[in-house]
C-alpha cells in the first residue's frame, strides 16, 4: 500500500515530530499525525513532510507567527542581516553556530523573532550605528530588550566567555581591560597573571623588561 512505502514515525521537520498516519485520503496519500514542539499536534499528508524535510523548512502547527520586516529591509539591510543571523543561530539546527546558541538555550525573545520592525525599533532607541554589535550582557540569557546592548566588537569580545576575568579594585575586570590601565600589552598582561602566577597588583605596576617572559 501507499502508505507503507515510507514510513515518517519519529522523523522531524521543523518543529513537527511524525508521530502515526491517521488516514489515507482519497487520491491513496498518507495523512500523518504530527507533534508540534509548542505542545499542539496537526495533519500533514507524507508528500509535503517529506517536501518539508529536504529542503529544510521551519515547519509547525501554526504556533510561530510570520516574520515581518513592514518595508524596513530594504533601508536597514545591514540591520535586517543581524536580525536574520540571530535567529538563524537560536533556531536553525543546521546552523554552523547553533552549537552556542540554541542548542544551550539561548533564545530569541518572541517581539523580535516574530517581528523585525519591533527589533528595529529598540535598535534605533539602543543607539544602533553601522559598526556595533549586538552584545548579551548575560551569557547564559537570551536576546531580548533586557539583556542586549549595542557595542563596538572590542568590547563585545570582553564579554565572551573565554574573556579572563580578574578581580581588582573591588571588581571584576576582564584581563585585557586591566593591561590597557597599565599601559603594557595583553600578551605580557596572561604571561604575568596566567604562566607566572604573579598577582595583579605586581603584574600592573612592574614595567616589561625583554627577554624576561614580560611580552610588550
């Protein structure tokens, strides 16, 4: 029979999930039942899940509203282009960064993810300029108006994870931010505090003498 010829049960596209053929309609194509990842099921018939799989579409039950850009791509189209990665890489499996992003949780608030005129609008109340990053004060939260600034990359880069942080003056400070106070080089700043183990009052007061594992 028809339906015996491919057999979807488990198989995934989108946020839809196979899950049983509920009928075969009346030209002999399998209708499937299928589970949403928002909690609802729906009906798709096999040709157009199968459709869904190959060419990788973002398949649901109707719980994810259409995007909408209102005109705006075409003024801001830098803009757009971050907006689009951001949810690429919170979304998108096939993603070469969704390993960071939404495979650890980070999600895309929903104002944003359904709407880039709501994303623009912060953007442009945020002090956006072409050059800055979008930048998560909070690592371990996800894009929305609370948690993200405009940045230059500088500082976007002392806030990734692998940034050192050092306590000094009663706060934590990245590494790099601590060797620009002392006016010697990043390089010298990790070989003092990292490979020496000096501590930082002595690794920002000595000056670097060459030769002497003190990089400037």
């Amino acid at each position: 029979m028809a339906n015996k010829k491919k057999d979807l049960a488990g198989m995934r596209a989108g946020k839809l999930v196979a899950v049983e053929i509920l009928r075969i309609d009346d030209y002999g194509r399998a209708v499937w039942s299928c589970a949403c990842d928002c909690g609802n099921t729906t009906e798709r018939r096999s040709s157009i899940f199968v459709q869904a799989i190959k060419h990788g579409k973002a398949s649901h039950c109707g719980c994810s509203p259409v995007r909408k850009t209102h005109g705006l791509t075409k003024e801001n189209k830098k803009l757009y282009w971050v907006w689009a990665a951001m949810i690429q890489r919170c979304t998108n499996e096939k993603s070469k960064d969704f390993k960071d992003y939404g495979a650890k949780g980070i999600v895309v608030c929903p104002e944003w993810r359904a709407d880039f005129a709501s994303f623009h609008s912060w953007s442009m109340a945020s002090g956006y300029q072409q050059g800055l990053t979008i930048d998560r004060e909070n690592n371990d939260q996800g894009y929305n108006p609370e948690n993200c600034a405009w940045v230059t990359i500088k500082n976007q880069m002392r806030n990734q994870r692998k940034t050192v942080m050092i306590e000094w003056g009663g706060e934590m400070k990245p590494l790099t931010e601590l060797a620009e106070i002392a006016g010697i080089s990043e390089k010298t700043m990790r070989g003092r505090v990292i490979n020496l183990g000096w501590d930082i009052e002595k690794a920002m007061t000595l000056k670097p003498v060459i030769g002497r594992n003190q990089h400037d």
